[in-house]
C-alpha cells in the first residue's frame, strides 16, 4: 500500500528491488553496450571495409580504423518496400533494409547520446531514420514551435526575458474558458505574446508524421473548457499550472501530454540526425557549426504518484508511437502492475484512481527510443524518457557516497510533467523541491559530451529557462503556487488554470445540517498555527467539554485535522483533561484504528481525532459521528465532502436529529485558496473581509 513518506525518509537505503530499477541493472546495460558495439549484418560489414579504405581522420589526426572481423549474422528486419531503397554514399551503395536497430545507435550513441557524425554511415541512416522528403530540413512548418523555442532563441531577447523574470516583471493576461478561469503570463513587454492560436484538434499543432494518424484518432478534437484552455499553451512550449484534474478528465489529459512529450523526443533527434548528415557530407574545410543537443541525452522526465500511474503512462505512449518491439515489457508489467479491481465501488472514484493497482511509490526507469523500438530499463544517460516518483528519484541521487552525488542525468531535461501534485502533497512535498532543485544545472562531469554541438544557453547556464514544465493536480494549494512562481519561469511565458468554483461546494450539500465558519484572527501565516492552537483551546474545546459524556450516550464529536504537526499538538493538550478521546492518523497501526473506530461508534470515547492524510489513504467510514469540529478548512473539497456524510449517515439511522447535528470550520484569511472551493467564489471575500466572525449556512 502507498503509505505517506517523512523527510527522514529519504536517507534510508533503496530497496534491492528498486536498485534493480535504478537505470536497469548493470548485467543488462553491458549487454546493451556489447550489442550496439559489433556489426550486425553482412552488408553493414561490407560497408564498413568499404569506408575503411577512405577512412576519415579522427581529431587526433589518426585515421579512423574499422573492425570488419566476421561477425554473427542477426535476423533482418522485414521489408515494408516492395523494392529495394539504396542510397548513394562515396564509394559504395548500401541496401538501407539491412541496416538495423545497431546501427541506429551507432549514429545516436557512439559515447553517450551519440551526437557527434563522424563517419558517412550518419548520412545513410538519417534516410533511414527520417522519413521525410529532401529539402524538408529547410522547411519548418513542421517543427516550427521546436525551432522557435529551443534552436532559434536570439540571444539578446533571451536575456531580456531571462532579466524581467529574475525581476518578477511578467505581463498578464485573463483567459477564460467554460467551467474555469486563468491567468497567461510572459516576460515579453510585447502584448502580441499574449496572443495565442486557436487549437481545436491534433490537425491544428506540429506533429511528427509518424504520430498525426495515431494522434488524431486517439486524441482528435479538444473538447470544450479546460482542453481548449491548455492545448495552445502546451504545444507552444509554455508552462502550464492546471488545477482542475479529474479522474473524468485524467486519462484525456494524459494522452495530450504523452503526444506533446513523444513529438518533442522525435523531434529533437531527428534534427540531430539530419545535421549528423549535413556534418558527414560537408568539405572537411567548411566552417560548419549545428547546436542542437544538450549535455546528456534524457529529455523528458515524468513525475508520477505510482508504478500503475506509470504503466498507464506507457500504455499511452506506446499506442501514440506504435512501437514494433518493446524490449523488457514483461519485466516491466511483472514488477509495475497489478489487478486494477482491488477495491469495492463504494469506495470514492479518486480514492480508485490513485490507489487501484500497485500503488508503490518509490520507483525509476529509464526509456529509450529508436526508429522502431521502446526499450525499458535503459540506464538514465542511454534514455530520452524517465519515469520516476519524486521519493524514488531523491533517493536515487542521495543513495551511495554523499562526496560522489549524481544527478547530471536531469542536467538536459528540456520537459517535466508532474500528473497529481495534490497526491505528492499528501507524501512529502519536499521530495518535489528537492528534485526541481537539481534540475537543469550544470554537470560535475563531461559524461562523453560534444560541447560543439551543445546549445548555448546550455552553457550559459540558462536551461531553466526554456524548460516547459507541466504540473496536473486537481486544486491549488500554496505549496503547488511556490512552485509556479519559483520553478516555472519559462521564457515562453506561463498559464495557470483552475476551474470555477462560483457556488462552491455547499450548494450541492443536501443534508440540511448547521454549518458554521468561524474566523480567528492571525496576523500572519508563520504564526497561524499558534493563533490557530490557540482558538482551537480557547474557544472550541470548552464548548466539547459541555457536550453529553460517554455515560449519557457520547458527545459523537469528530476533530478533523489536516496537518499531522496540528493533531500530534492537539492531542498532547487532551491528555492531561478528562475527556475521553481516541485518535486515527496515517500512522496508527491498522489494530489501534479498529478499537478506536469500535468505540466511538458505541460510545465509550466522547472525542475522535482525525487527521486528513489518514483520510486519503484510507477513506475510512467512521460510524457514531454526530458532530463535526474542523480545525482547519481541507485542501481537498471532496474530503470536505465526505466529513459531512458521516452525519449525514448517522441522521439516516437516527442516532441524532438534523437539529442536534451540527458543523464547526475553524478558518483564518490564509485560507482563502481552501474557502474558495467549499463556499464559492462569491462568499470568500465577505467571509475573509466583513465584520463579525461566525458566517452560518444550512
């Protein structure tokens, strides 16, 4: 079971089974390296005897030397041509069917990523690899928004953006939409980058040729509100903040964002092997210069909550690329999911989508693309996609020696996607600061780079910059803000959505309970805790006290309580008064929670503390609730929700009347974010505002 993580967590050693899933084991990365360094076919032989006679100089001034010893001959790949394709190249012709998934990495990985032409085969395979008709690499309508943003950035206008944004000096603009509202933003002092195209479907963004049919079928149409909303910005590489995930809405936006990430992997290593081309056919005198790459190969990294999140992030990916082979797929499905039907529908639908499945969360593993090929399991610096959870990439850098830390891997990620950042919210968030923090610097190592081919604001130490960054969660809270506004500062500008909570909530209560807002004073968040430890004793607690004792049938009383610092201090004030009190937090052993839960419902405890991530791991249906005290408003609307019900069972079964039921929400004005989605948009500014202290609802 996914169980909620402490900061201590983190220096702990990684399990043997997660070891192996560090950037795949060891045994399987020297395999791979074995296999990408020998010929494969008789032809590629004949080709590299061939060059060998014209072999080019190396920068040493050394020819380069080719190994044609005979080699085991592997299957060839199936022929889609009728005829045979050749391509010329200087001295020999080569049948380009027989060239395989080898010499592919030949090209795209002689050291590391495999950047750097420096043979004529880059030229014949980039016809292979490429489909795309000649002279298409003068024409970018195609990859016109990739250009823009990563190859075609003017350096001056750069540093512009990249001071205003170090200023916090970013124009603004109010998009709205049907059931929701946000806020564009961009370092430009020109309003024309407000402007943004219409996206109606996958027919109106650049895509790769290989995925607009798959694209258009799976994804087709945005749908109206949120979809159209975010799909411009997505595709023109801006950051994106949206607050309005759903589990109706989830799976859609996982395949925008999966197609977004796939055209951006094919996309940049296609202009890579286009320029390897342009370098492999240049006059050895020519001043010819392409930067293209960064200084390691992984670009895109996925930070999920779960291994099934990730299966299904896969699932989706390879049904957007339609792959020929995957390589390690079994091992990956063996050690990532499991029967999704573990629990029974009354349990609520998010609580299914999070949890269902193997809900571990500490994982990693790398992905590597080739023409035809998903290969699981590569080692980080060999893969282009890695899915990881915030835990276990923390404590993938953290684990070994602390002097020799390696996390140049996040060096060049140019694409971060973080799917329910309210359910990181709920481990410990500060695994996310801690990853965003060792994103994009500089690498301690070389790691076999080409520094002639790495992009200039690489080496300017601007990466952050231009990274796109896109964080799904289904409501905002403070944290999840921090993070905008320190991580995501995009040249490209920036767009946080959310939807519209007009009414709130509590329009839609139907259980004609008293529901009570009472607001404390606190002068400022750092204190709030205080001042609110402080109401909670003064103020709320004596009146608990007055309530019928567990002779006279109990008080019924449950305290829901957020954040686990609160309750640990709560309950330390009970225990020296007279009350009798049980508690249920996330970490109370499973035996303690069903004594505590048998006797408040019969009675024998006045008082049930109740914490909010024991909710959301758990989602208990807590019986004997007459009373509801929150101490703070939940993040989460639905927990508010679900609180309710617990009343509302009990005035079901008569074990109270509606007049004797009531609901207490201990509130200051840092909670506006909270208050918003609970009592509407339109109450918020009163409640946090007006005179008077207590706002009634029924």
């Amino acid at each position: 079971m996914l169980t909620p993580c402490s900061a201590s967590a983190t220096r702990q050693s990684p399990k043997p089974e997660e070891s192996q899933s560090d950037e795949s084991d060891a045994s399987a990365s020297e395999e791979d390296d074995e296999e990408d360094a020998q010929p494969t076919s008789n032809a590629y032989a004949v080709l590299m005897k061939s060059l060998s006679q014209h072999a080019p100089i190396l920068s040493n001034g050394s020819p380069l030397e080719y190994n044609v010893a005979e080699q085991p001959r592997r299957k060839r790949r199936k022929i889609e041509q009728e005829s045979l394709v050749v391509r010329e190249v200087p001295h020999v012709m080569v049948e380009l069917h027989e060239l395989g998934d080898f010499e592919e990495e030949a090209v795209l990985q002689p050291e590391r990523q495999g950047l750097s032409p420096r043979n004529a085969v880059a030229e014949v395979q980039e016809s292979a690899e490429v489909n795309e008709p000649e002279g298409a690499d003068d024409d970018l309508s195609k990859e016109a928004l990739y250009e823009k943003h990563f190859a075609a950035q003017d350096e001056s206008e750069l540093a512009i953006r990249v001071e205003r944004i170090s200023k916090n000096q970013w124009s603004a603009k109010k998009v709205e939409y049907g059931g929701g509202r946000g806020v564009l933003q961009t370092p430009s002092a020109e309003n024309i980058a407000l402007e943004r195209p219409r996206v109606r479907s996958t027919r109106d963004v650049q895509l790769k040729a290989r995925l607009a049919d798959n694209a258009h079928k799976i994804v087709g149409t945005f749908k109206e509100g949120a979809e159209r909303a975010i799909a411009p910005s997505i595709f023109a590489y801006q950051d994106v903040l949206f607050g309005a995930r759903t589990v109706q809405n989830a799976g859609r936006l996982r395949d925008i964002t999966c197609l977004h990430a796939l055209n951006h992997v094919l996309t940049g290593r296609d202009k890579v092997l286009k320029n390897n081309a342009k370098l492999a056919a240049a006059n050895e005198d020519a001043d010819v210069e392409y930067r293209d790459q960064g200084f390691t190969r992984p670009k895109v990294l996925f930070l999920l909550e779960t291994k099934q999140a990730c299966v299904r992030v896969l699932e989706s990916i390879t049904k957007l690329a339609s792959f020929e082979q995957q390589e390690n797929k079994k091992r990956f499905l063996d050690s990532f999911s499991l029967d999704e039907k573990k629990f029974s529908d009354d349990k609520p639908a998010d609580f299914r989508e999070l949890f269902e499945g193997n809900d571990e969360n500490e994982f990693r593993v790398g992905v590597k693309l080739t023409r035809k090929t998903l290969k699981l399991y590569s080692t980080f610096y060999n893969s282009d996609i890695i899915f990881a959870s915030t835990l276990g990439l923390r404590r993938a850098i953290e684990s070994g020696d602390p002097k020799k830390r390696d996390y140049d891997f996040l060096s060049s990620i140019e694409m971060v996607i973080m799917e329910q950042a309210d359910a990181t919210l709920m481990q410990n968030w500060e695994h996310a600061e801690f990853v965003f923090e060792h994103l994009n610097l500089q690498p301690k190592d070389a790691h076999g780079c080409d520094f002639s081919r790495v992009r200039s604001w690489y080496l300017d130490d601007h990466a952050k910059y231009i990274r796109q960054t896109i964080v799904l969660s289904a409501f905002l809270t403070p944290k999840i803000n921090t993070l905008y506004n320190k991580h995501m500062c995009n040249v490209a500008g920036r767009l946080k959505y959310t939807a519209t909570f007009t009414s709130g909530l509590i329009e839609s209560l139907s259980y004609g309970i008293k529901q009570s807002f009472l607001r404390f004073d606190s002068p400022s968040h750092l204190t709030d805790p205080n001042a609110r430890f402080k109401y909670f004793s003064s103020t709320v607690m004596p009146s608990i006290m007055r309530l019928p004792k567990p002779l006279e049938g109990g008080a019924g009383v449950l305290v829901f309580i957020p954040s686990y610092l609160d309750f640990v201090r709560v309950r330390n004030s009970l225990v020296d008064t007279e009350i009798s009190y049980a508690s249920i937090s996330e970490y109370t052993d499973q035996t303690d929670v069903r004594k505590a839960r048998s006797h408040f419902m019969n009675g024998k405890h006045s008082l049930l503390l109740y914490t909010g991530r024991a909710h959301h791991f758990h989602r208990y249906n807590i019986r004997g609730v007459k009373r509801v005290v929150f101490y703070g408003v939940p993040e989460n609307p639905i927990f508010y929700e679900e609180v309710l019900g617990f009343i509302g069972k009990s005035i079901e079964r008569a074990e109270i009347s509606r007049a004797e039921a009531n609901v207490r929400v201990c509130f200051s004005k840092w909670e506006r974010m909270e208050l918003d989605r609970i009592v509407g948009t339109k109450r918020v500014g009163k409640m946090i505002g007006d005179k008077g202290d207590v706002f009634d609802f029924v």
